[in-house]
C-alpha cells in the first residue's frame, strides 16, 4: 500500500485508498480503524472480508445491508442454526455474493464462534489478545498486506476450524477492527482513531 496522502475535494486530507467514491469516503471517515469490542459486528467484519477476497471492498459495501438482512444481523447464533436450505436460498439471492464457499464457511464460523464464546468468553477477547505491541511497516515505510501478527492469527483460526482466514484476509479484519491504526499520520481521521484507541477497555 502506498503511503501517499490525498487532499479531497472537500478540503479534507485522506489516505488515499477511499479516492473520491462516497461510500469508500464515508466508510474510511468514519468506521474503518475505530476499535470495535462488540461480538456481533466482529463476527460482521471477518465474515464479510472473507466475503471480499477476489473482489473490491467497495462491492462488498454496496451489498452490506442485504448481507445483515440475510445472515439474521450476523448474529452467531442465529447464523450456526442456517441448514441446507438456507445454504441454497442464500445462493439465490443477487443482494450479496453468491459464493457457495463462503456462504457455507460463514455457518461455520458461526459455530466455531460459539465454540470460542464458551472457551474463552467472547469473540471479542480472543481476538483483542492478539493486539500487536506496535504497527508493522515494510522497509520503505508503507503498510504490509500481512505481518507475523495476523498470520499467527490466521493459523490459530484454521486450527480452531474457522475458513476463509487466510493472513491477508485477517490482517485486513485487524485494519478494519481497530486492532491496527493504519490511518496515515496526517489523515483527518488518524488522530482520533488513535485517541480512541488509547481510551479503549480491552475486552478480557
């Protein structure tokens, strides 16, 4: 990822991943890094970046409010009961991403989510133990697609039985989460994810 700031036209200095789209714009000021602790939009988040490999995040924005009808608001629970049936309606349904694969992990994360939930206590505290000490940068300084962090992540989630959690694909989870503050020094939205962070009570 390139380091390089970008002033909108709004007048406002960015990262320069959202460009001028509105919805990327809106996601990046306002949702993407700010730490998040709830179960439910966690088990949201690595299920729809699992959604997003091969594709766009902004496609997966576009159809994040058909994916939270359909996956009954991502709430495990719900999601580890969905059958067969529900498998094949969910692929019949153009609102989202007609993956059988991903459809099929998503149910089965949400019983290894469970399964989680009663070992240790929450999605949300397994995953806040793995928050690195400091930001990983590659030797030009820019942002790594992956770091030993998430690709130890990665592995103790396959081992736990969970797909589609590929190091990548987490270490995009940890950006989106909060785990990480990879806003830019200098971007509008840096300073207040880190002060965020800074007041955060870690789940335990």
């Amino acid at each position: 990822m390139s380091q390089d700031l970008v002033l909108g036209d709004d007048g406002v200095t960015r990262c320069w991943w959202p460009g001028d789209h509105p919805d990327y714009v809106a996601y990046h000021d306002h949702e993407w890094g700010r730490p998040v602790v709830d179960d439910h939009r966690l088990f949201e988040k690595i299920c729809l970046e699992g959604f997003q490999a091969g594709l766009s995040w902004l496609t997966i924005l576009r159809k994040r409010e058909r994916f939270r009808e359909v996956f009954a608001g991502f709430d495990p629970v719900k999601v580890a009961r969905f059958d067969e049936a529900d498998v094949e309606h969910l692929l019949g349904d153009a609102g989202i991403i007609r993956h059988r694969g991903k459809v099929e992990s998503t149910i089965r994360n949400a019983s290894r989510c469970l399964e989680m939930a009663d070992e240790i206590g929450s999605l949300a505290a397994y995953v806040w133990s793995w928050e690195p000490e400091a930001a990983v940068r590659e030797a030009d300084g820019s942002i790594p697609a992956t770091t030993p962090t998430s690709a130890a992540l990665s592995s103790d989630l396959k081992r736990r039985g969970w797909s589609f959690v590929g190091p990548t694909t987490v270490y995009a989870f940890m950006q989106a989460m909060g785990m990480v503050n990879d806003h830019l020094p200098g971007c509008c939205a840096h300073a207040e994810v880190a002060a965020l962070r800074a007041g955060l009570v870690r789940p335990t």
